[in-house]
C-alpha cells in the first residue's frame, strides 16, 4: 500500500474514532438539557398547584372533577382545573364542567395540546422550521398526580397512612393535611408507561404505587423511563425520574431509590422514617 493510501486510512480512521467519541458527549448534553426543560416543567405545574389552592382555602385540587356520578377514568382531570393558572384560561372556559371529557361539548378543549405536560424526552413533540407534529394522535400528559400507595389509594379518605395528595374525590389542605411534611411527600411524577390523555381522570393523571409493581423507576416500569442519562462507553446507564414534592421543589429520582423510601414519600402522613439523604 502507498504512503498516501496510509495516510488517508489513518485520516479516516481518526475521523471515525472523533466521531465515535462525540456521538455519545452530544447526546449526553442533549439530554441534561431536556432534563433541566423537564423539571422545569414540573416547577410550572407545582406552582401552578399552589396558586390554586391559594384560590381555594388552601386545598389542593381533587384528582378529578365532575360529574362525580360517572367513574373516575371518566371525569374531567384535576389537569382541567388548573388551566387557569397554567395560562390556560381561554380553554378552560371551553369546558363543561358538569360534563365528562369524553362528551361532545368538550371536543374542542380536549383536543388541545400543552408541550409543558410531556417530557421532551419522550419524542412526543418535534418542531422544525416553525412546524409542530406530535407523534401520538392523542393529547397527552406524562405528568401524574401522586395518589400514594397500593391500588386503591386513589379512593381511601384524606386521613388514611397510605393516602397521598390527590384522591379521586378528595382535597389535600396545605394547612394541615401533611403530617409526614409537604417536603417529605411526593405531588408528581413523570411515566412513560402507558401515558394518558390529560384531561382525563383516573390512571391517565393519578397514580398509586403499587407494591406488586417495585422497583418503580426505569423503561418498562411504573415510572420514569425517559432519562437515562445519554449513551456510556462503560458501566450502566443512570435512570433517573424527575418528581416534583408538595412544597414544590423538585427532585431527580434515580432507580436506585429504594422502594420503601418512594413509598415513604408517596403519602401525606404514613408518619414514616426517612434515611436523612434520600
């Protein structure tokens, strides 16, 4: 082989290992940024709860609206009802809200679509050239309310130990409804498992954890499974889950997180024990 020909296969060869040694270092920056937008995300939501409650005696929102006459999964979602403070006030006054999301009357403010309740890691929304597509044919969230823990905390009373924050038919008090403390108990959490229309209630915007179902955090589980950190050379990928906690800081969970501390965090007054460095 000539002494040009060498060189130009070494050339490449270099090219080829830069290019090798970017492609992961890209990608790793690109998904801290869709974190950070993500937990961003999750700050506008919790303060957005916030300002409700102070519009409303200091309770959080239920977990769905009316009418109570039909089954949860059938209720307008506790979504609806912050539309106000989400800047969202032209589509709430759309809604009949003595109406389920899936009747008529409600068409046109279901059919709307909130980049702010989907992980800009899920692929979900892609904008190129002034042009918007979503990948699902149906609006959705992959925002959760937190409900607590086992399968039916979703239905148990404010005061029950393995209650969280939102119930089906129940309103948390920012007063007094927190006896673990609002910086101990989880208000939501992302999924990507079977994520749901927004405006819907039951598992499409509250859910439990259940025990069956542990551990909690990764693809394929209950929740999280977008972040995961970016391609590594070495090792193993980081899952992480971005949450966001009743006092409306928010926080990045980790598969590693046990599930006994998630369970823990997940009610509003299991009076549990917590390790000091969750």
């Amino acid at each position: 082989m000539s002494r040009r020909r060498v060189l130009v296969v070494v050339a490449a060869l270099c090219v080829l290992t830069c290019a090798g040694l970017l492609f992961p270092a890209v990608q790793k920056v690109r998904e801290a940024a869709a974190r950070m937008t993500c937990q961003s995300h999750f700050k506008w939501l919790a303060l957005a709860l916030h300002n409700y409650a102070a519009a409303y005696g200091d309770a959080l929102p239920p977990g769905t609206a009316r009418p109570i006459d039909l089954p949860p999964e059938q209720r307008l979602s506790w979504l609806v009802l912050v539309l106000p403070y989400i800047d969202q006030d032209r589509v709430y006054k759309q809604f009949d809200l003595f109406r389920g999301p899936s009747d008529a009357r409600n068409e046109a403010p279901t059919s709307a679509r909130f980049r702010h309740l989907i992980c800009p890691s899920s692929g979900e929304r892609d904008y190129d050239n002034r042009t918007e597509t979503w990948k699902s044919p149906t609006p959705l969230t992959h925002y959760v309310g937190v409900a607590g823990v086992g399968a039916d905390a979703a239905e148990l009373p404010p005061e029950h130990p393995r209650a969280g924050v939102f119930g089906y038919d129940r309103r948390t008090s920012l007063k007094d409804g927190f006896p673990d403390g609002t910086s101990n108990t989880l208000l939501l959490i992302e999924t990507a498992n079977e994520p749901g229309h927004w405006a819907f209630g039951g598992r499409a915007t509250v859910r439990a954890f259940e025990p069956g179902a542990a551990p909690y955090i990764g693809p394929g589980r209950p929740f999280g499974g977008f972040h995961n950190g970016g391609p590594v050379l070495t090792g193993e990928r980081l899952h992480t889950c971005t949450a966001a906690l009743a006092d409306g800081s928010v926080r990045s969970l980790t598969r590693a997180t046990a599930p006994e501390v998630l369970e823990a965090l997940a009610t509003a007054g299991g009076k549990e024990e917590l390790p000091a460095a969750w």
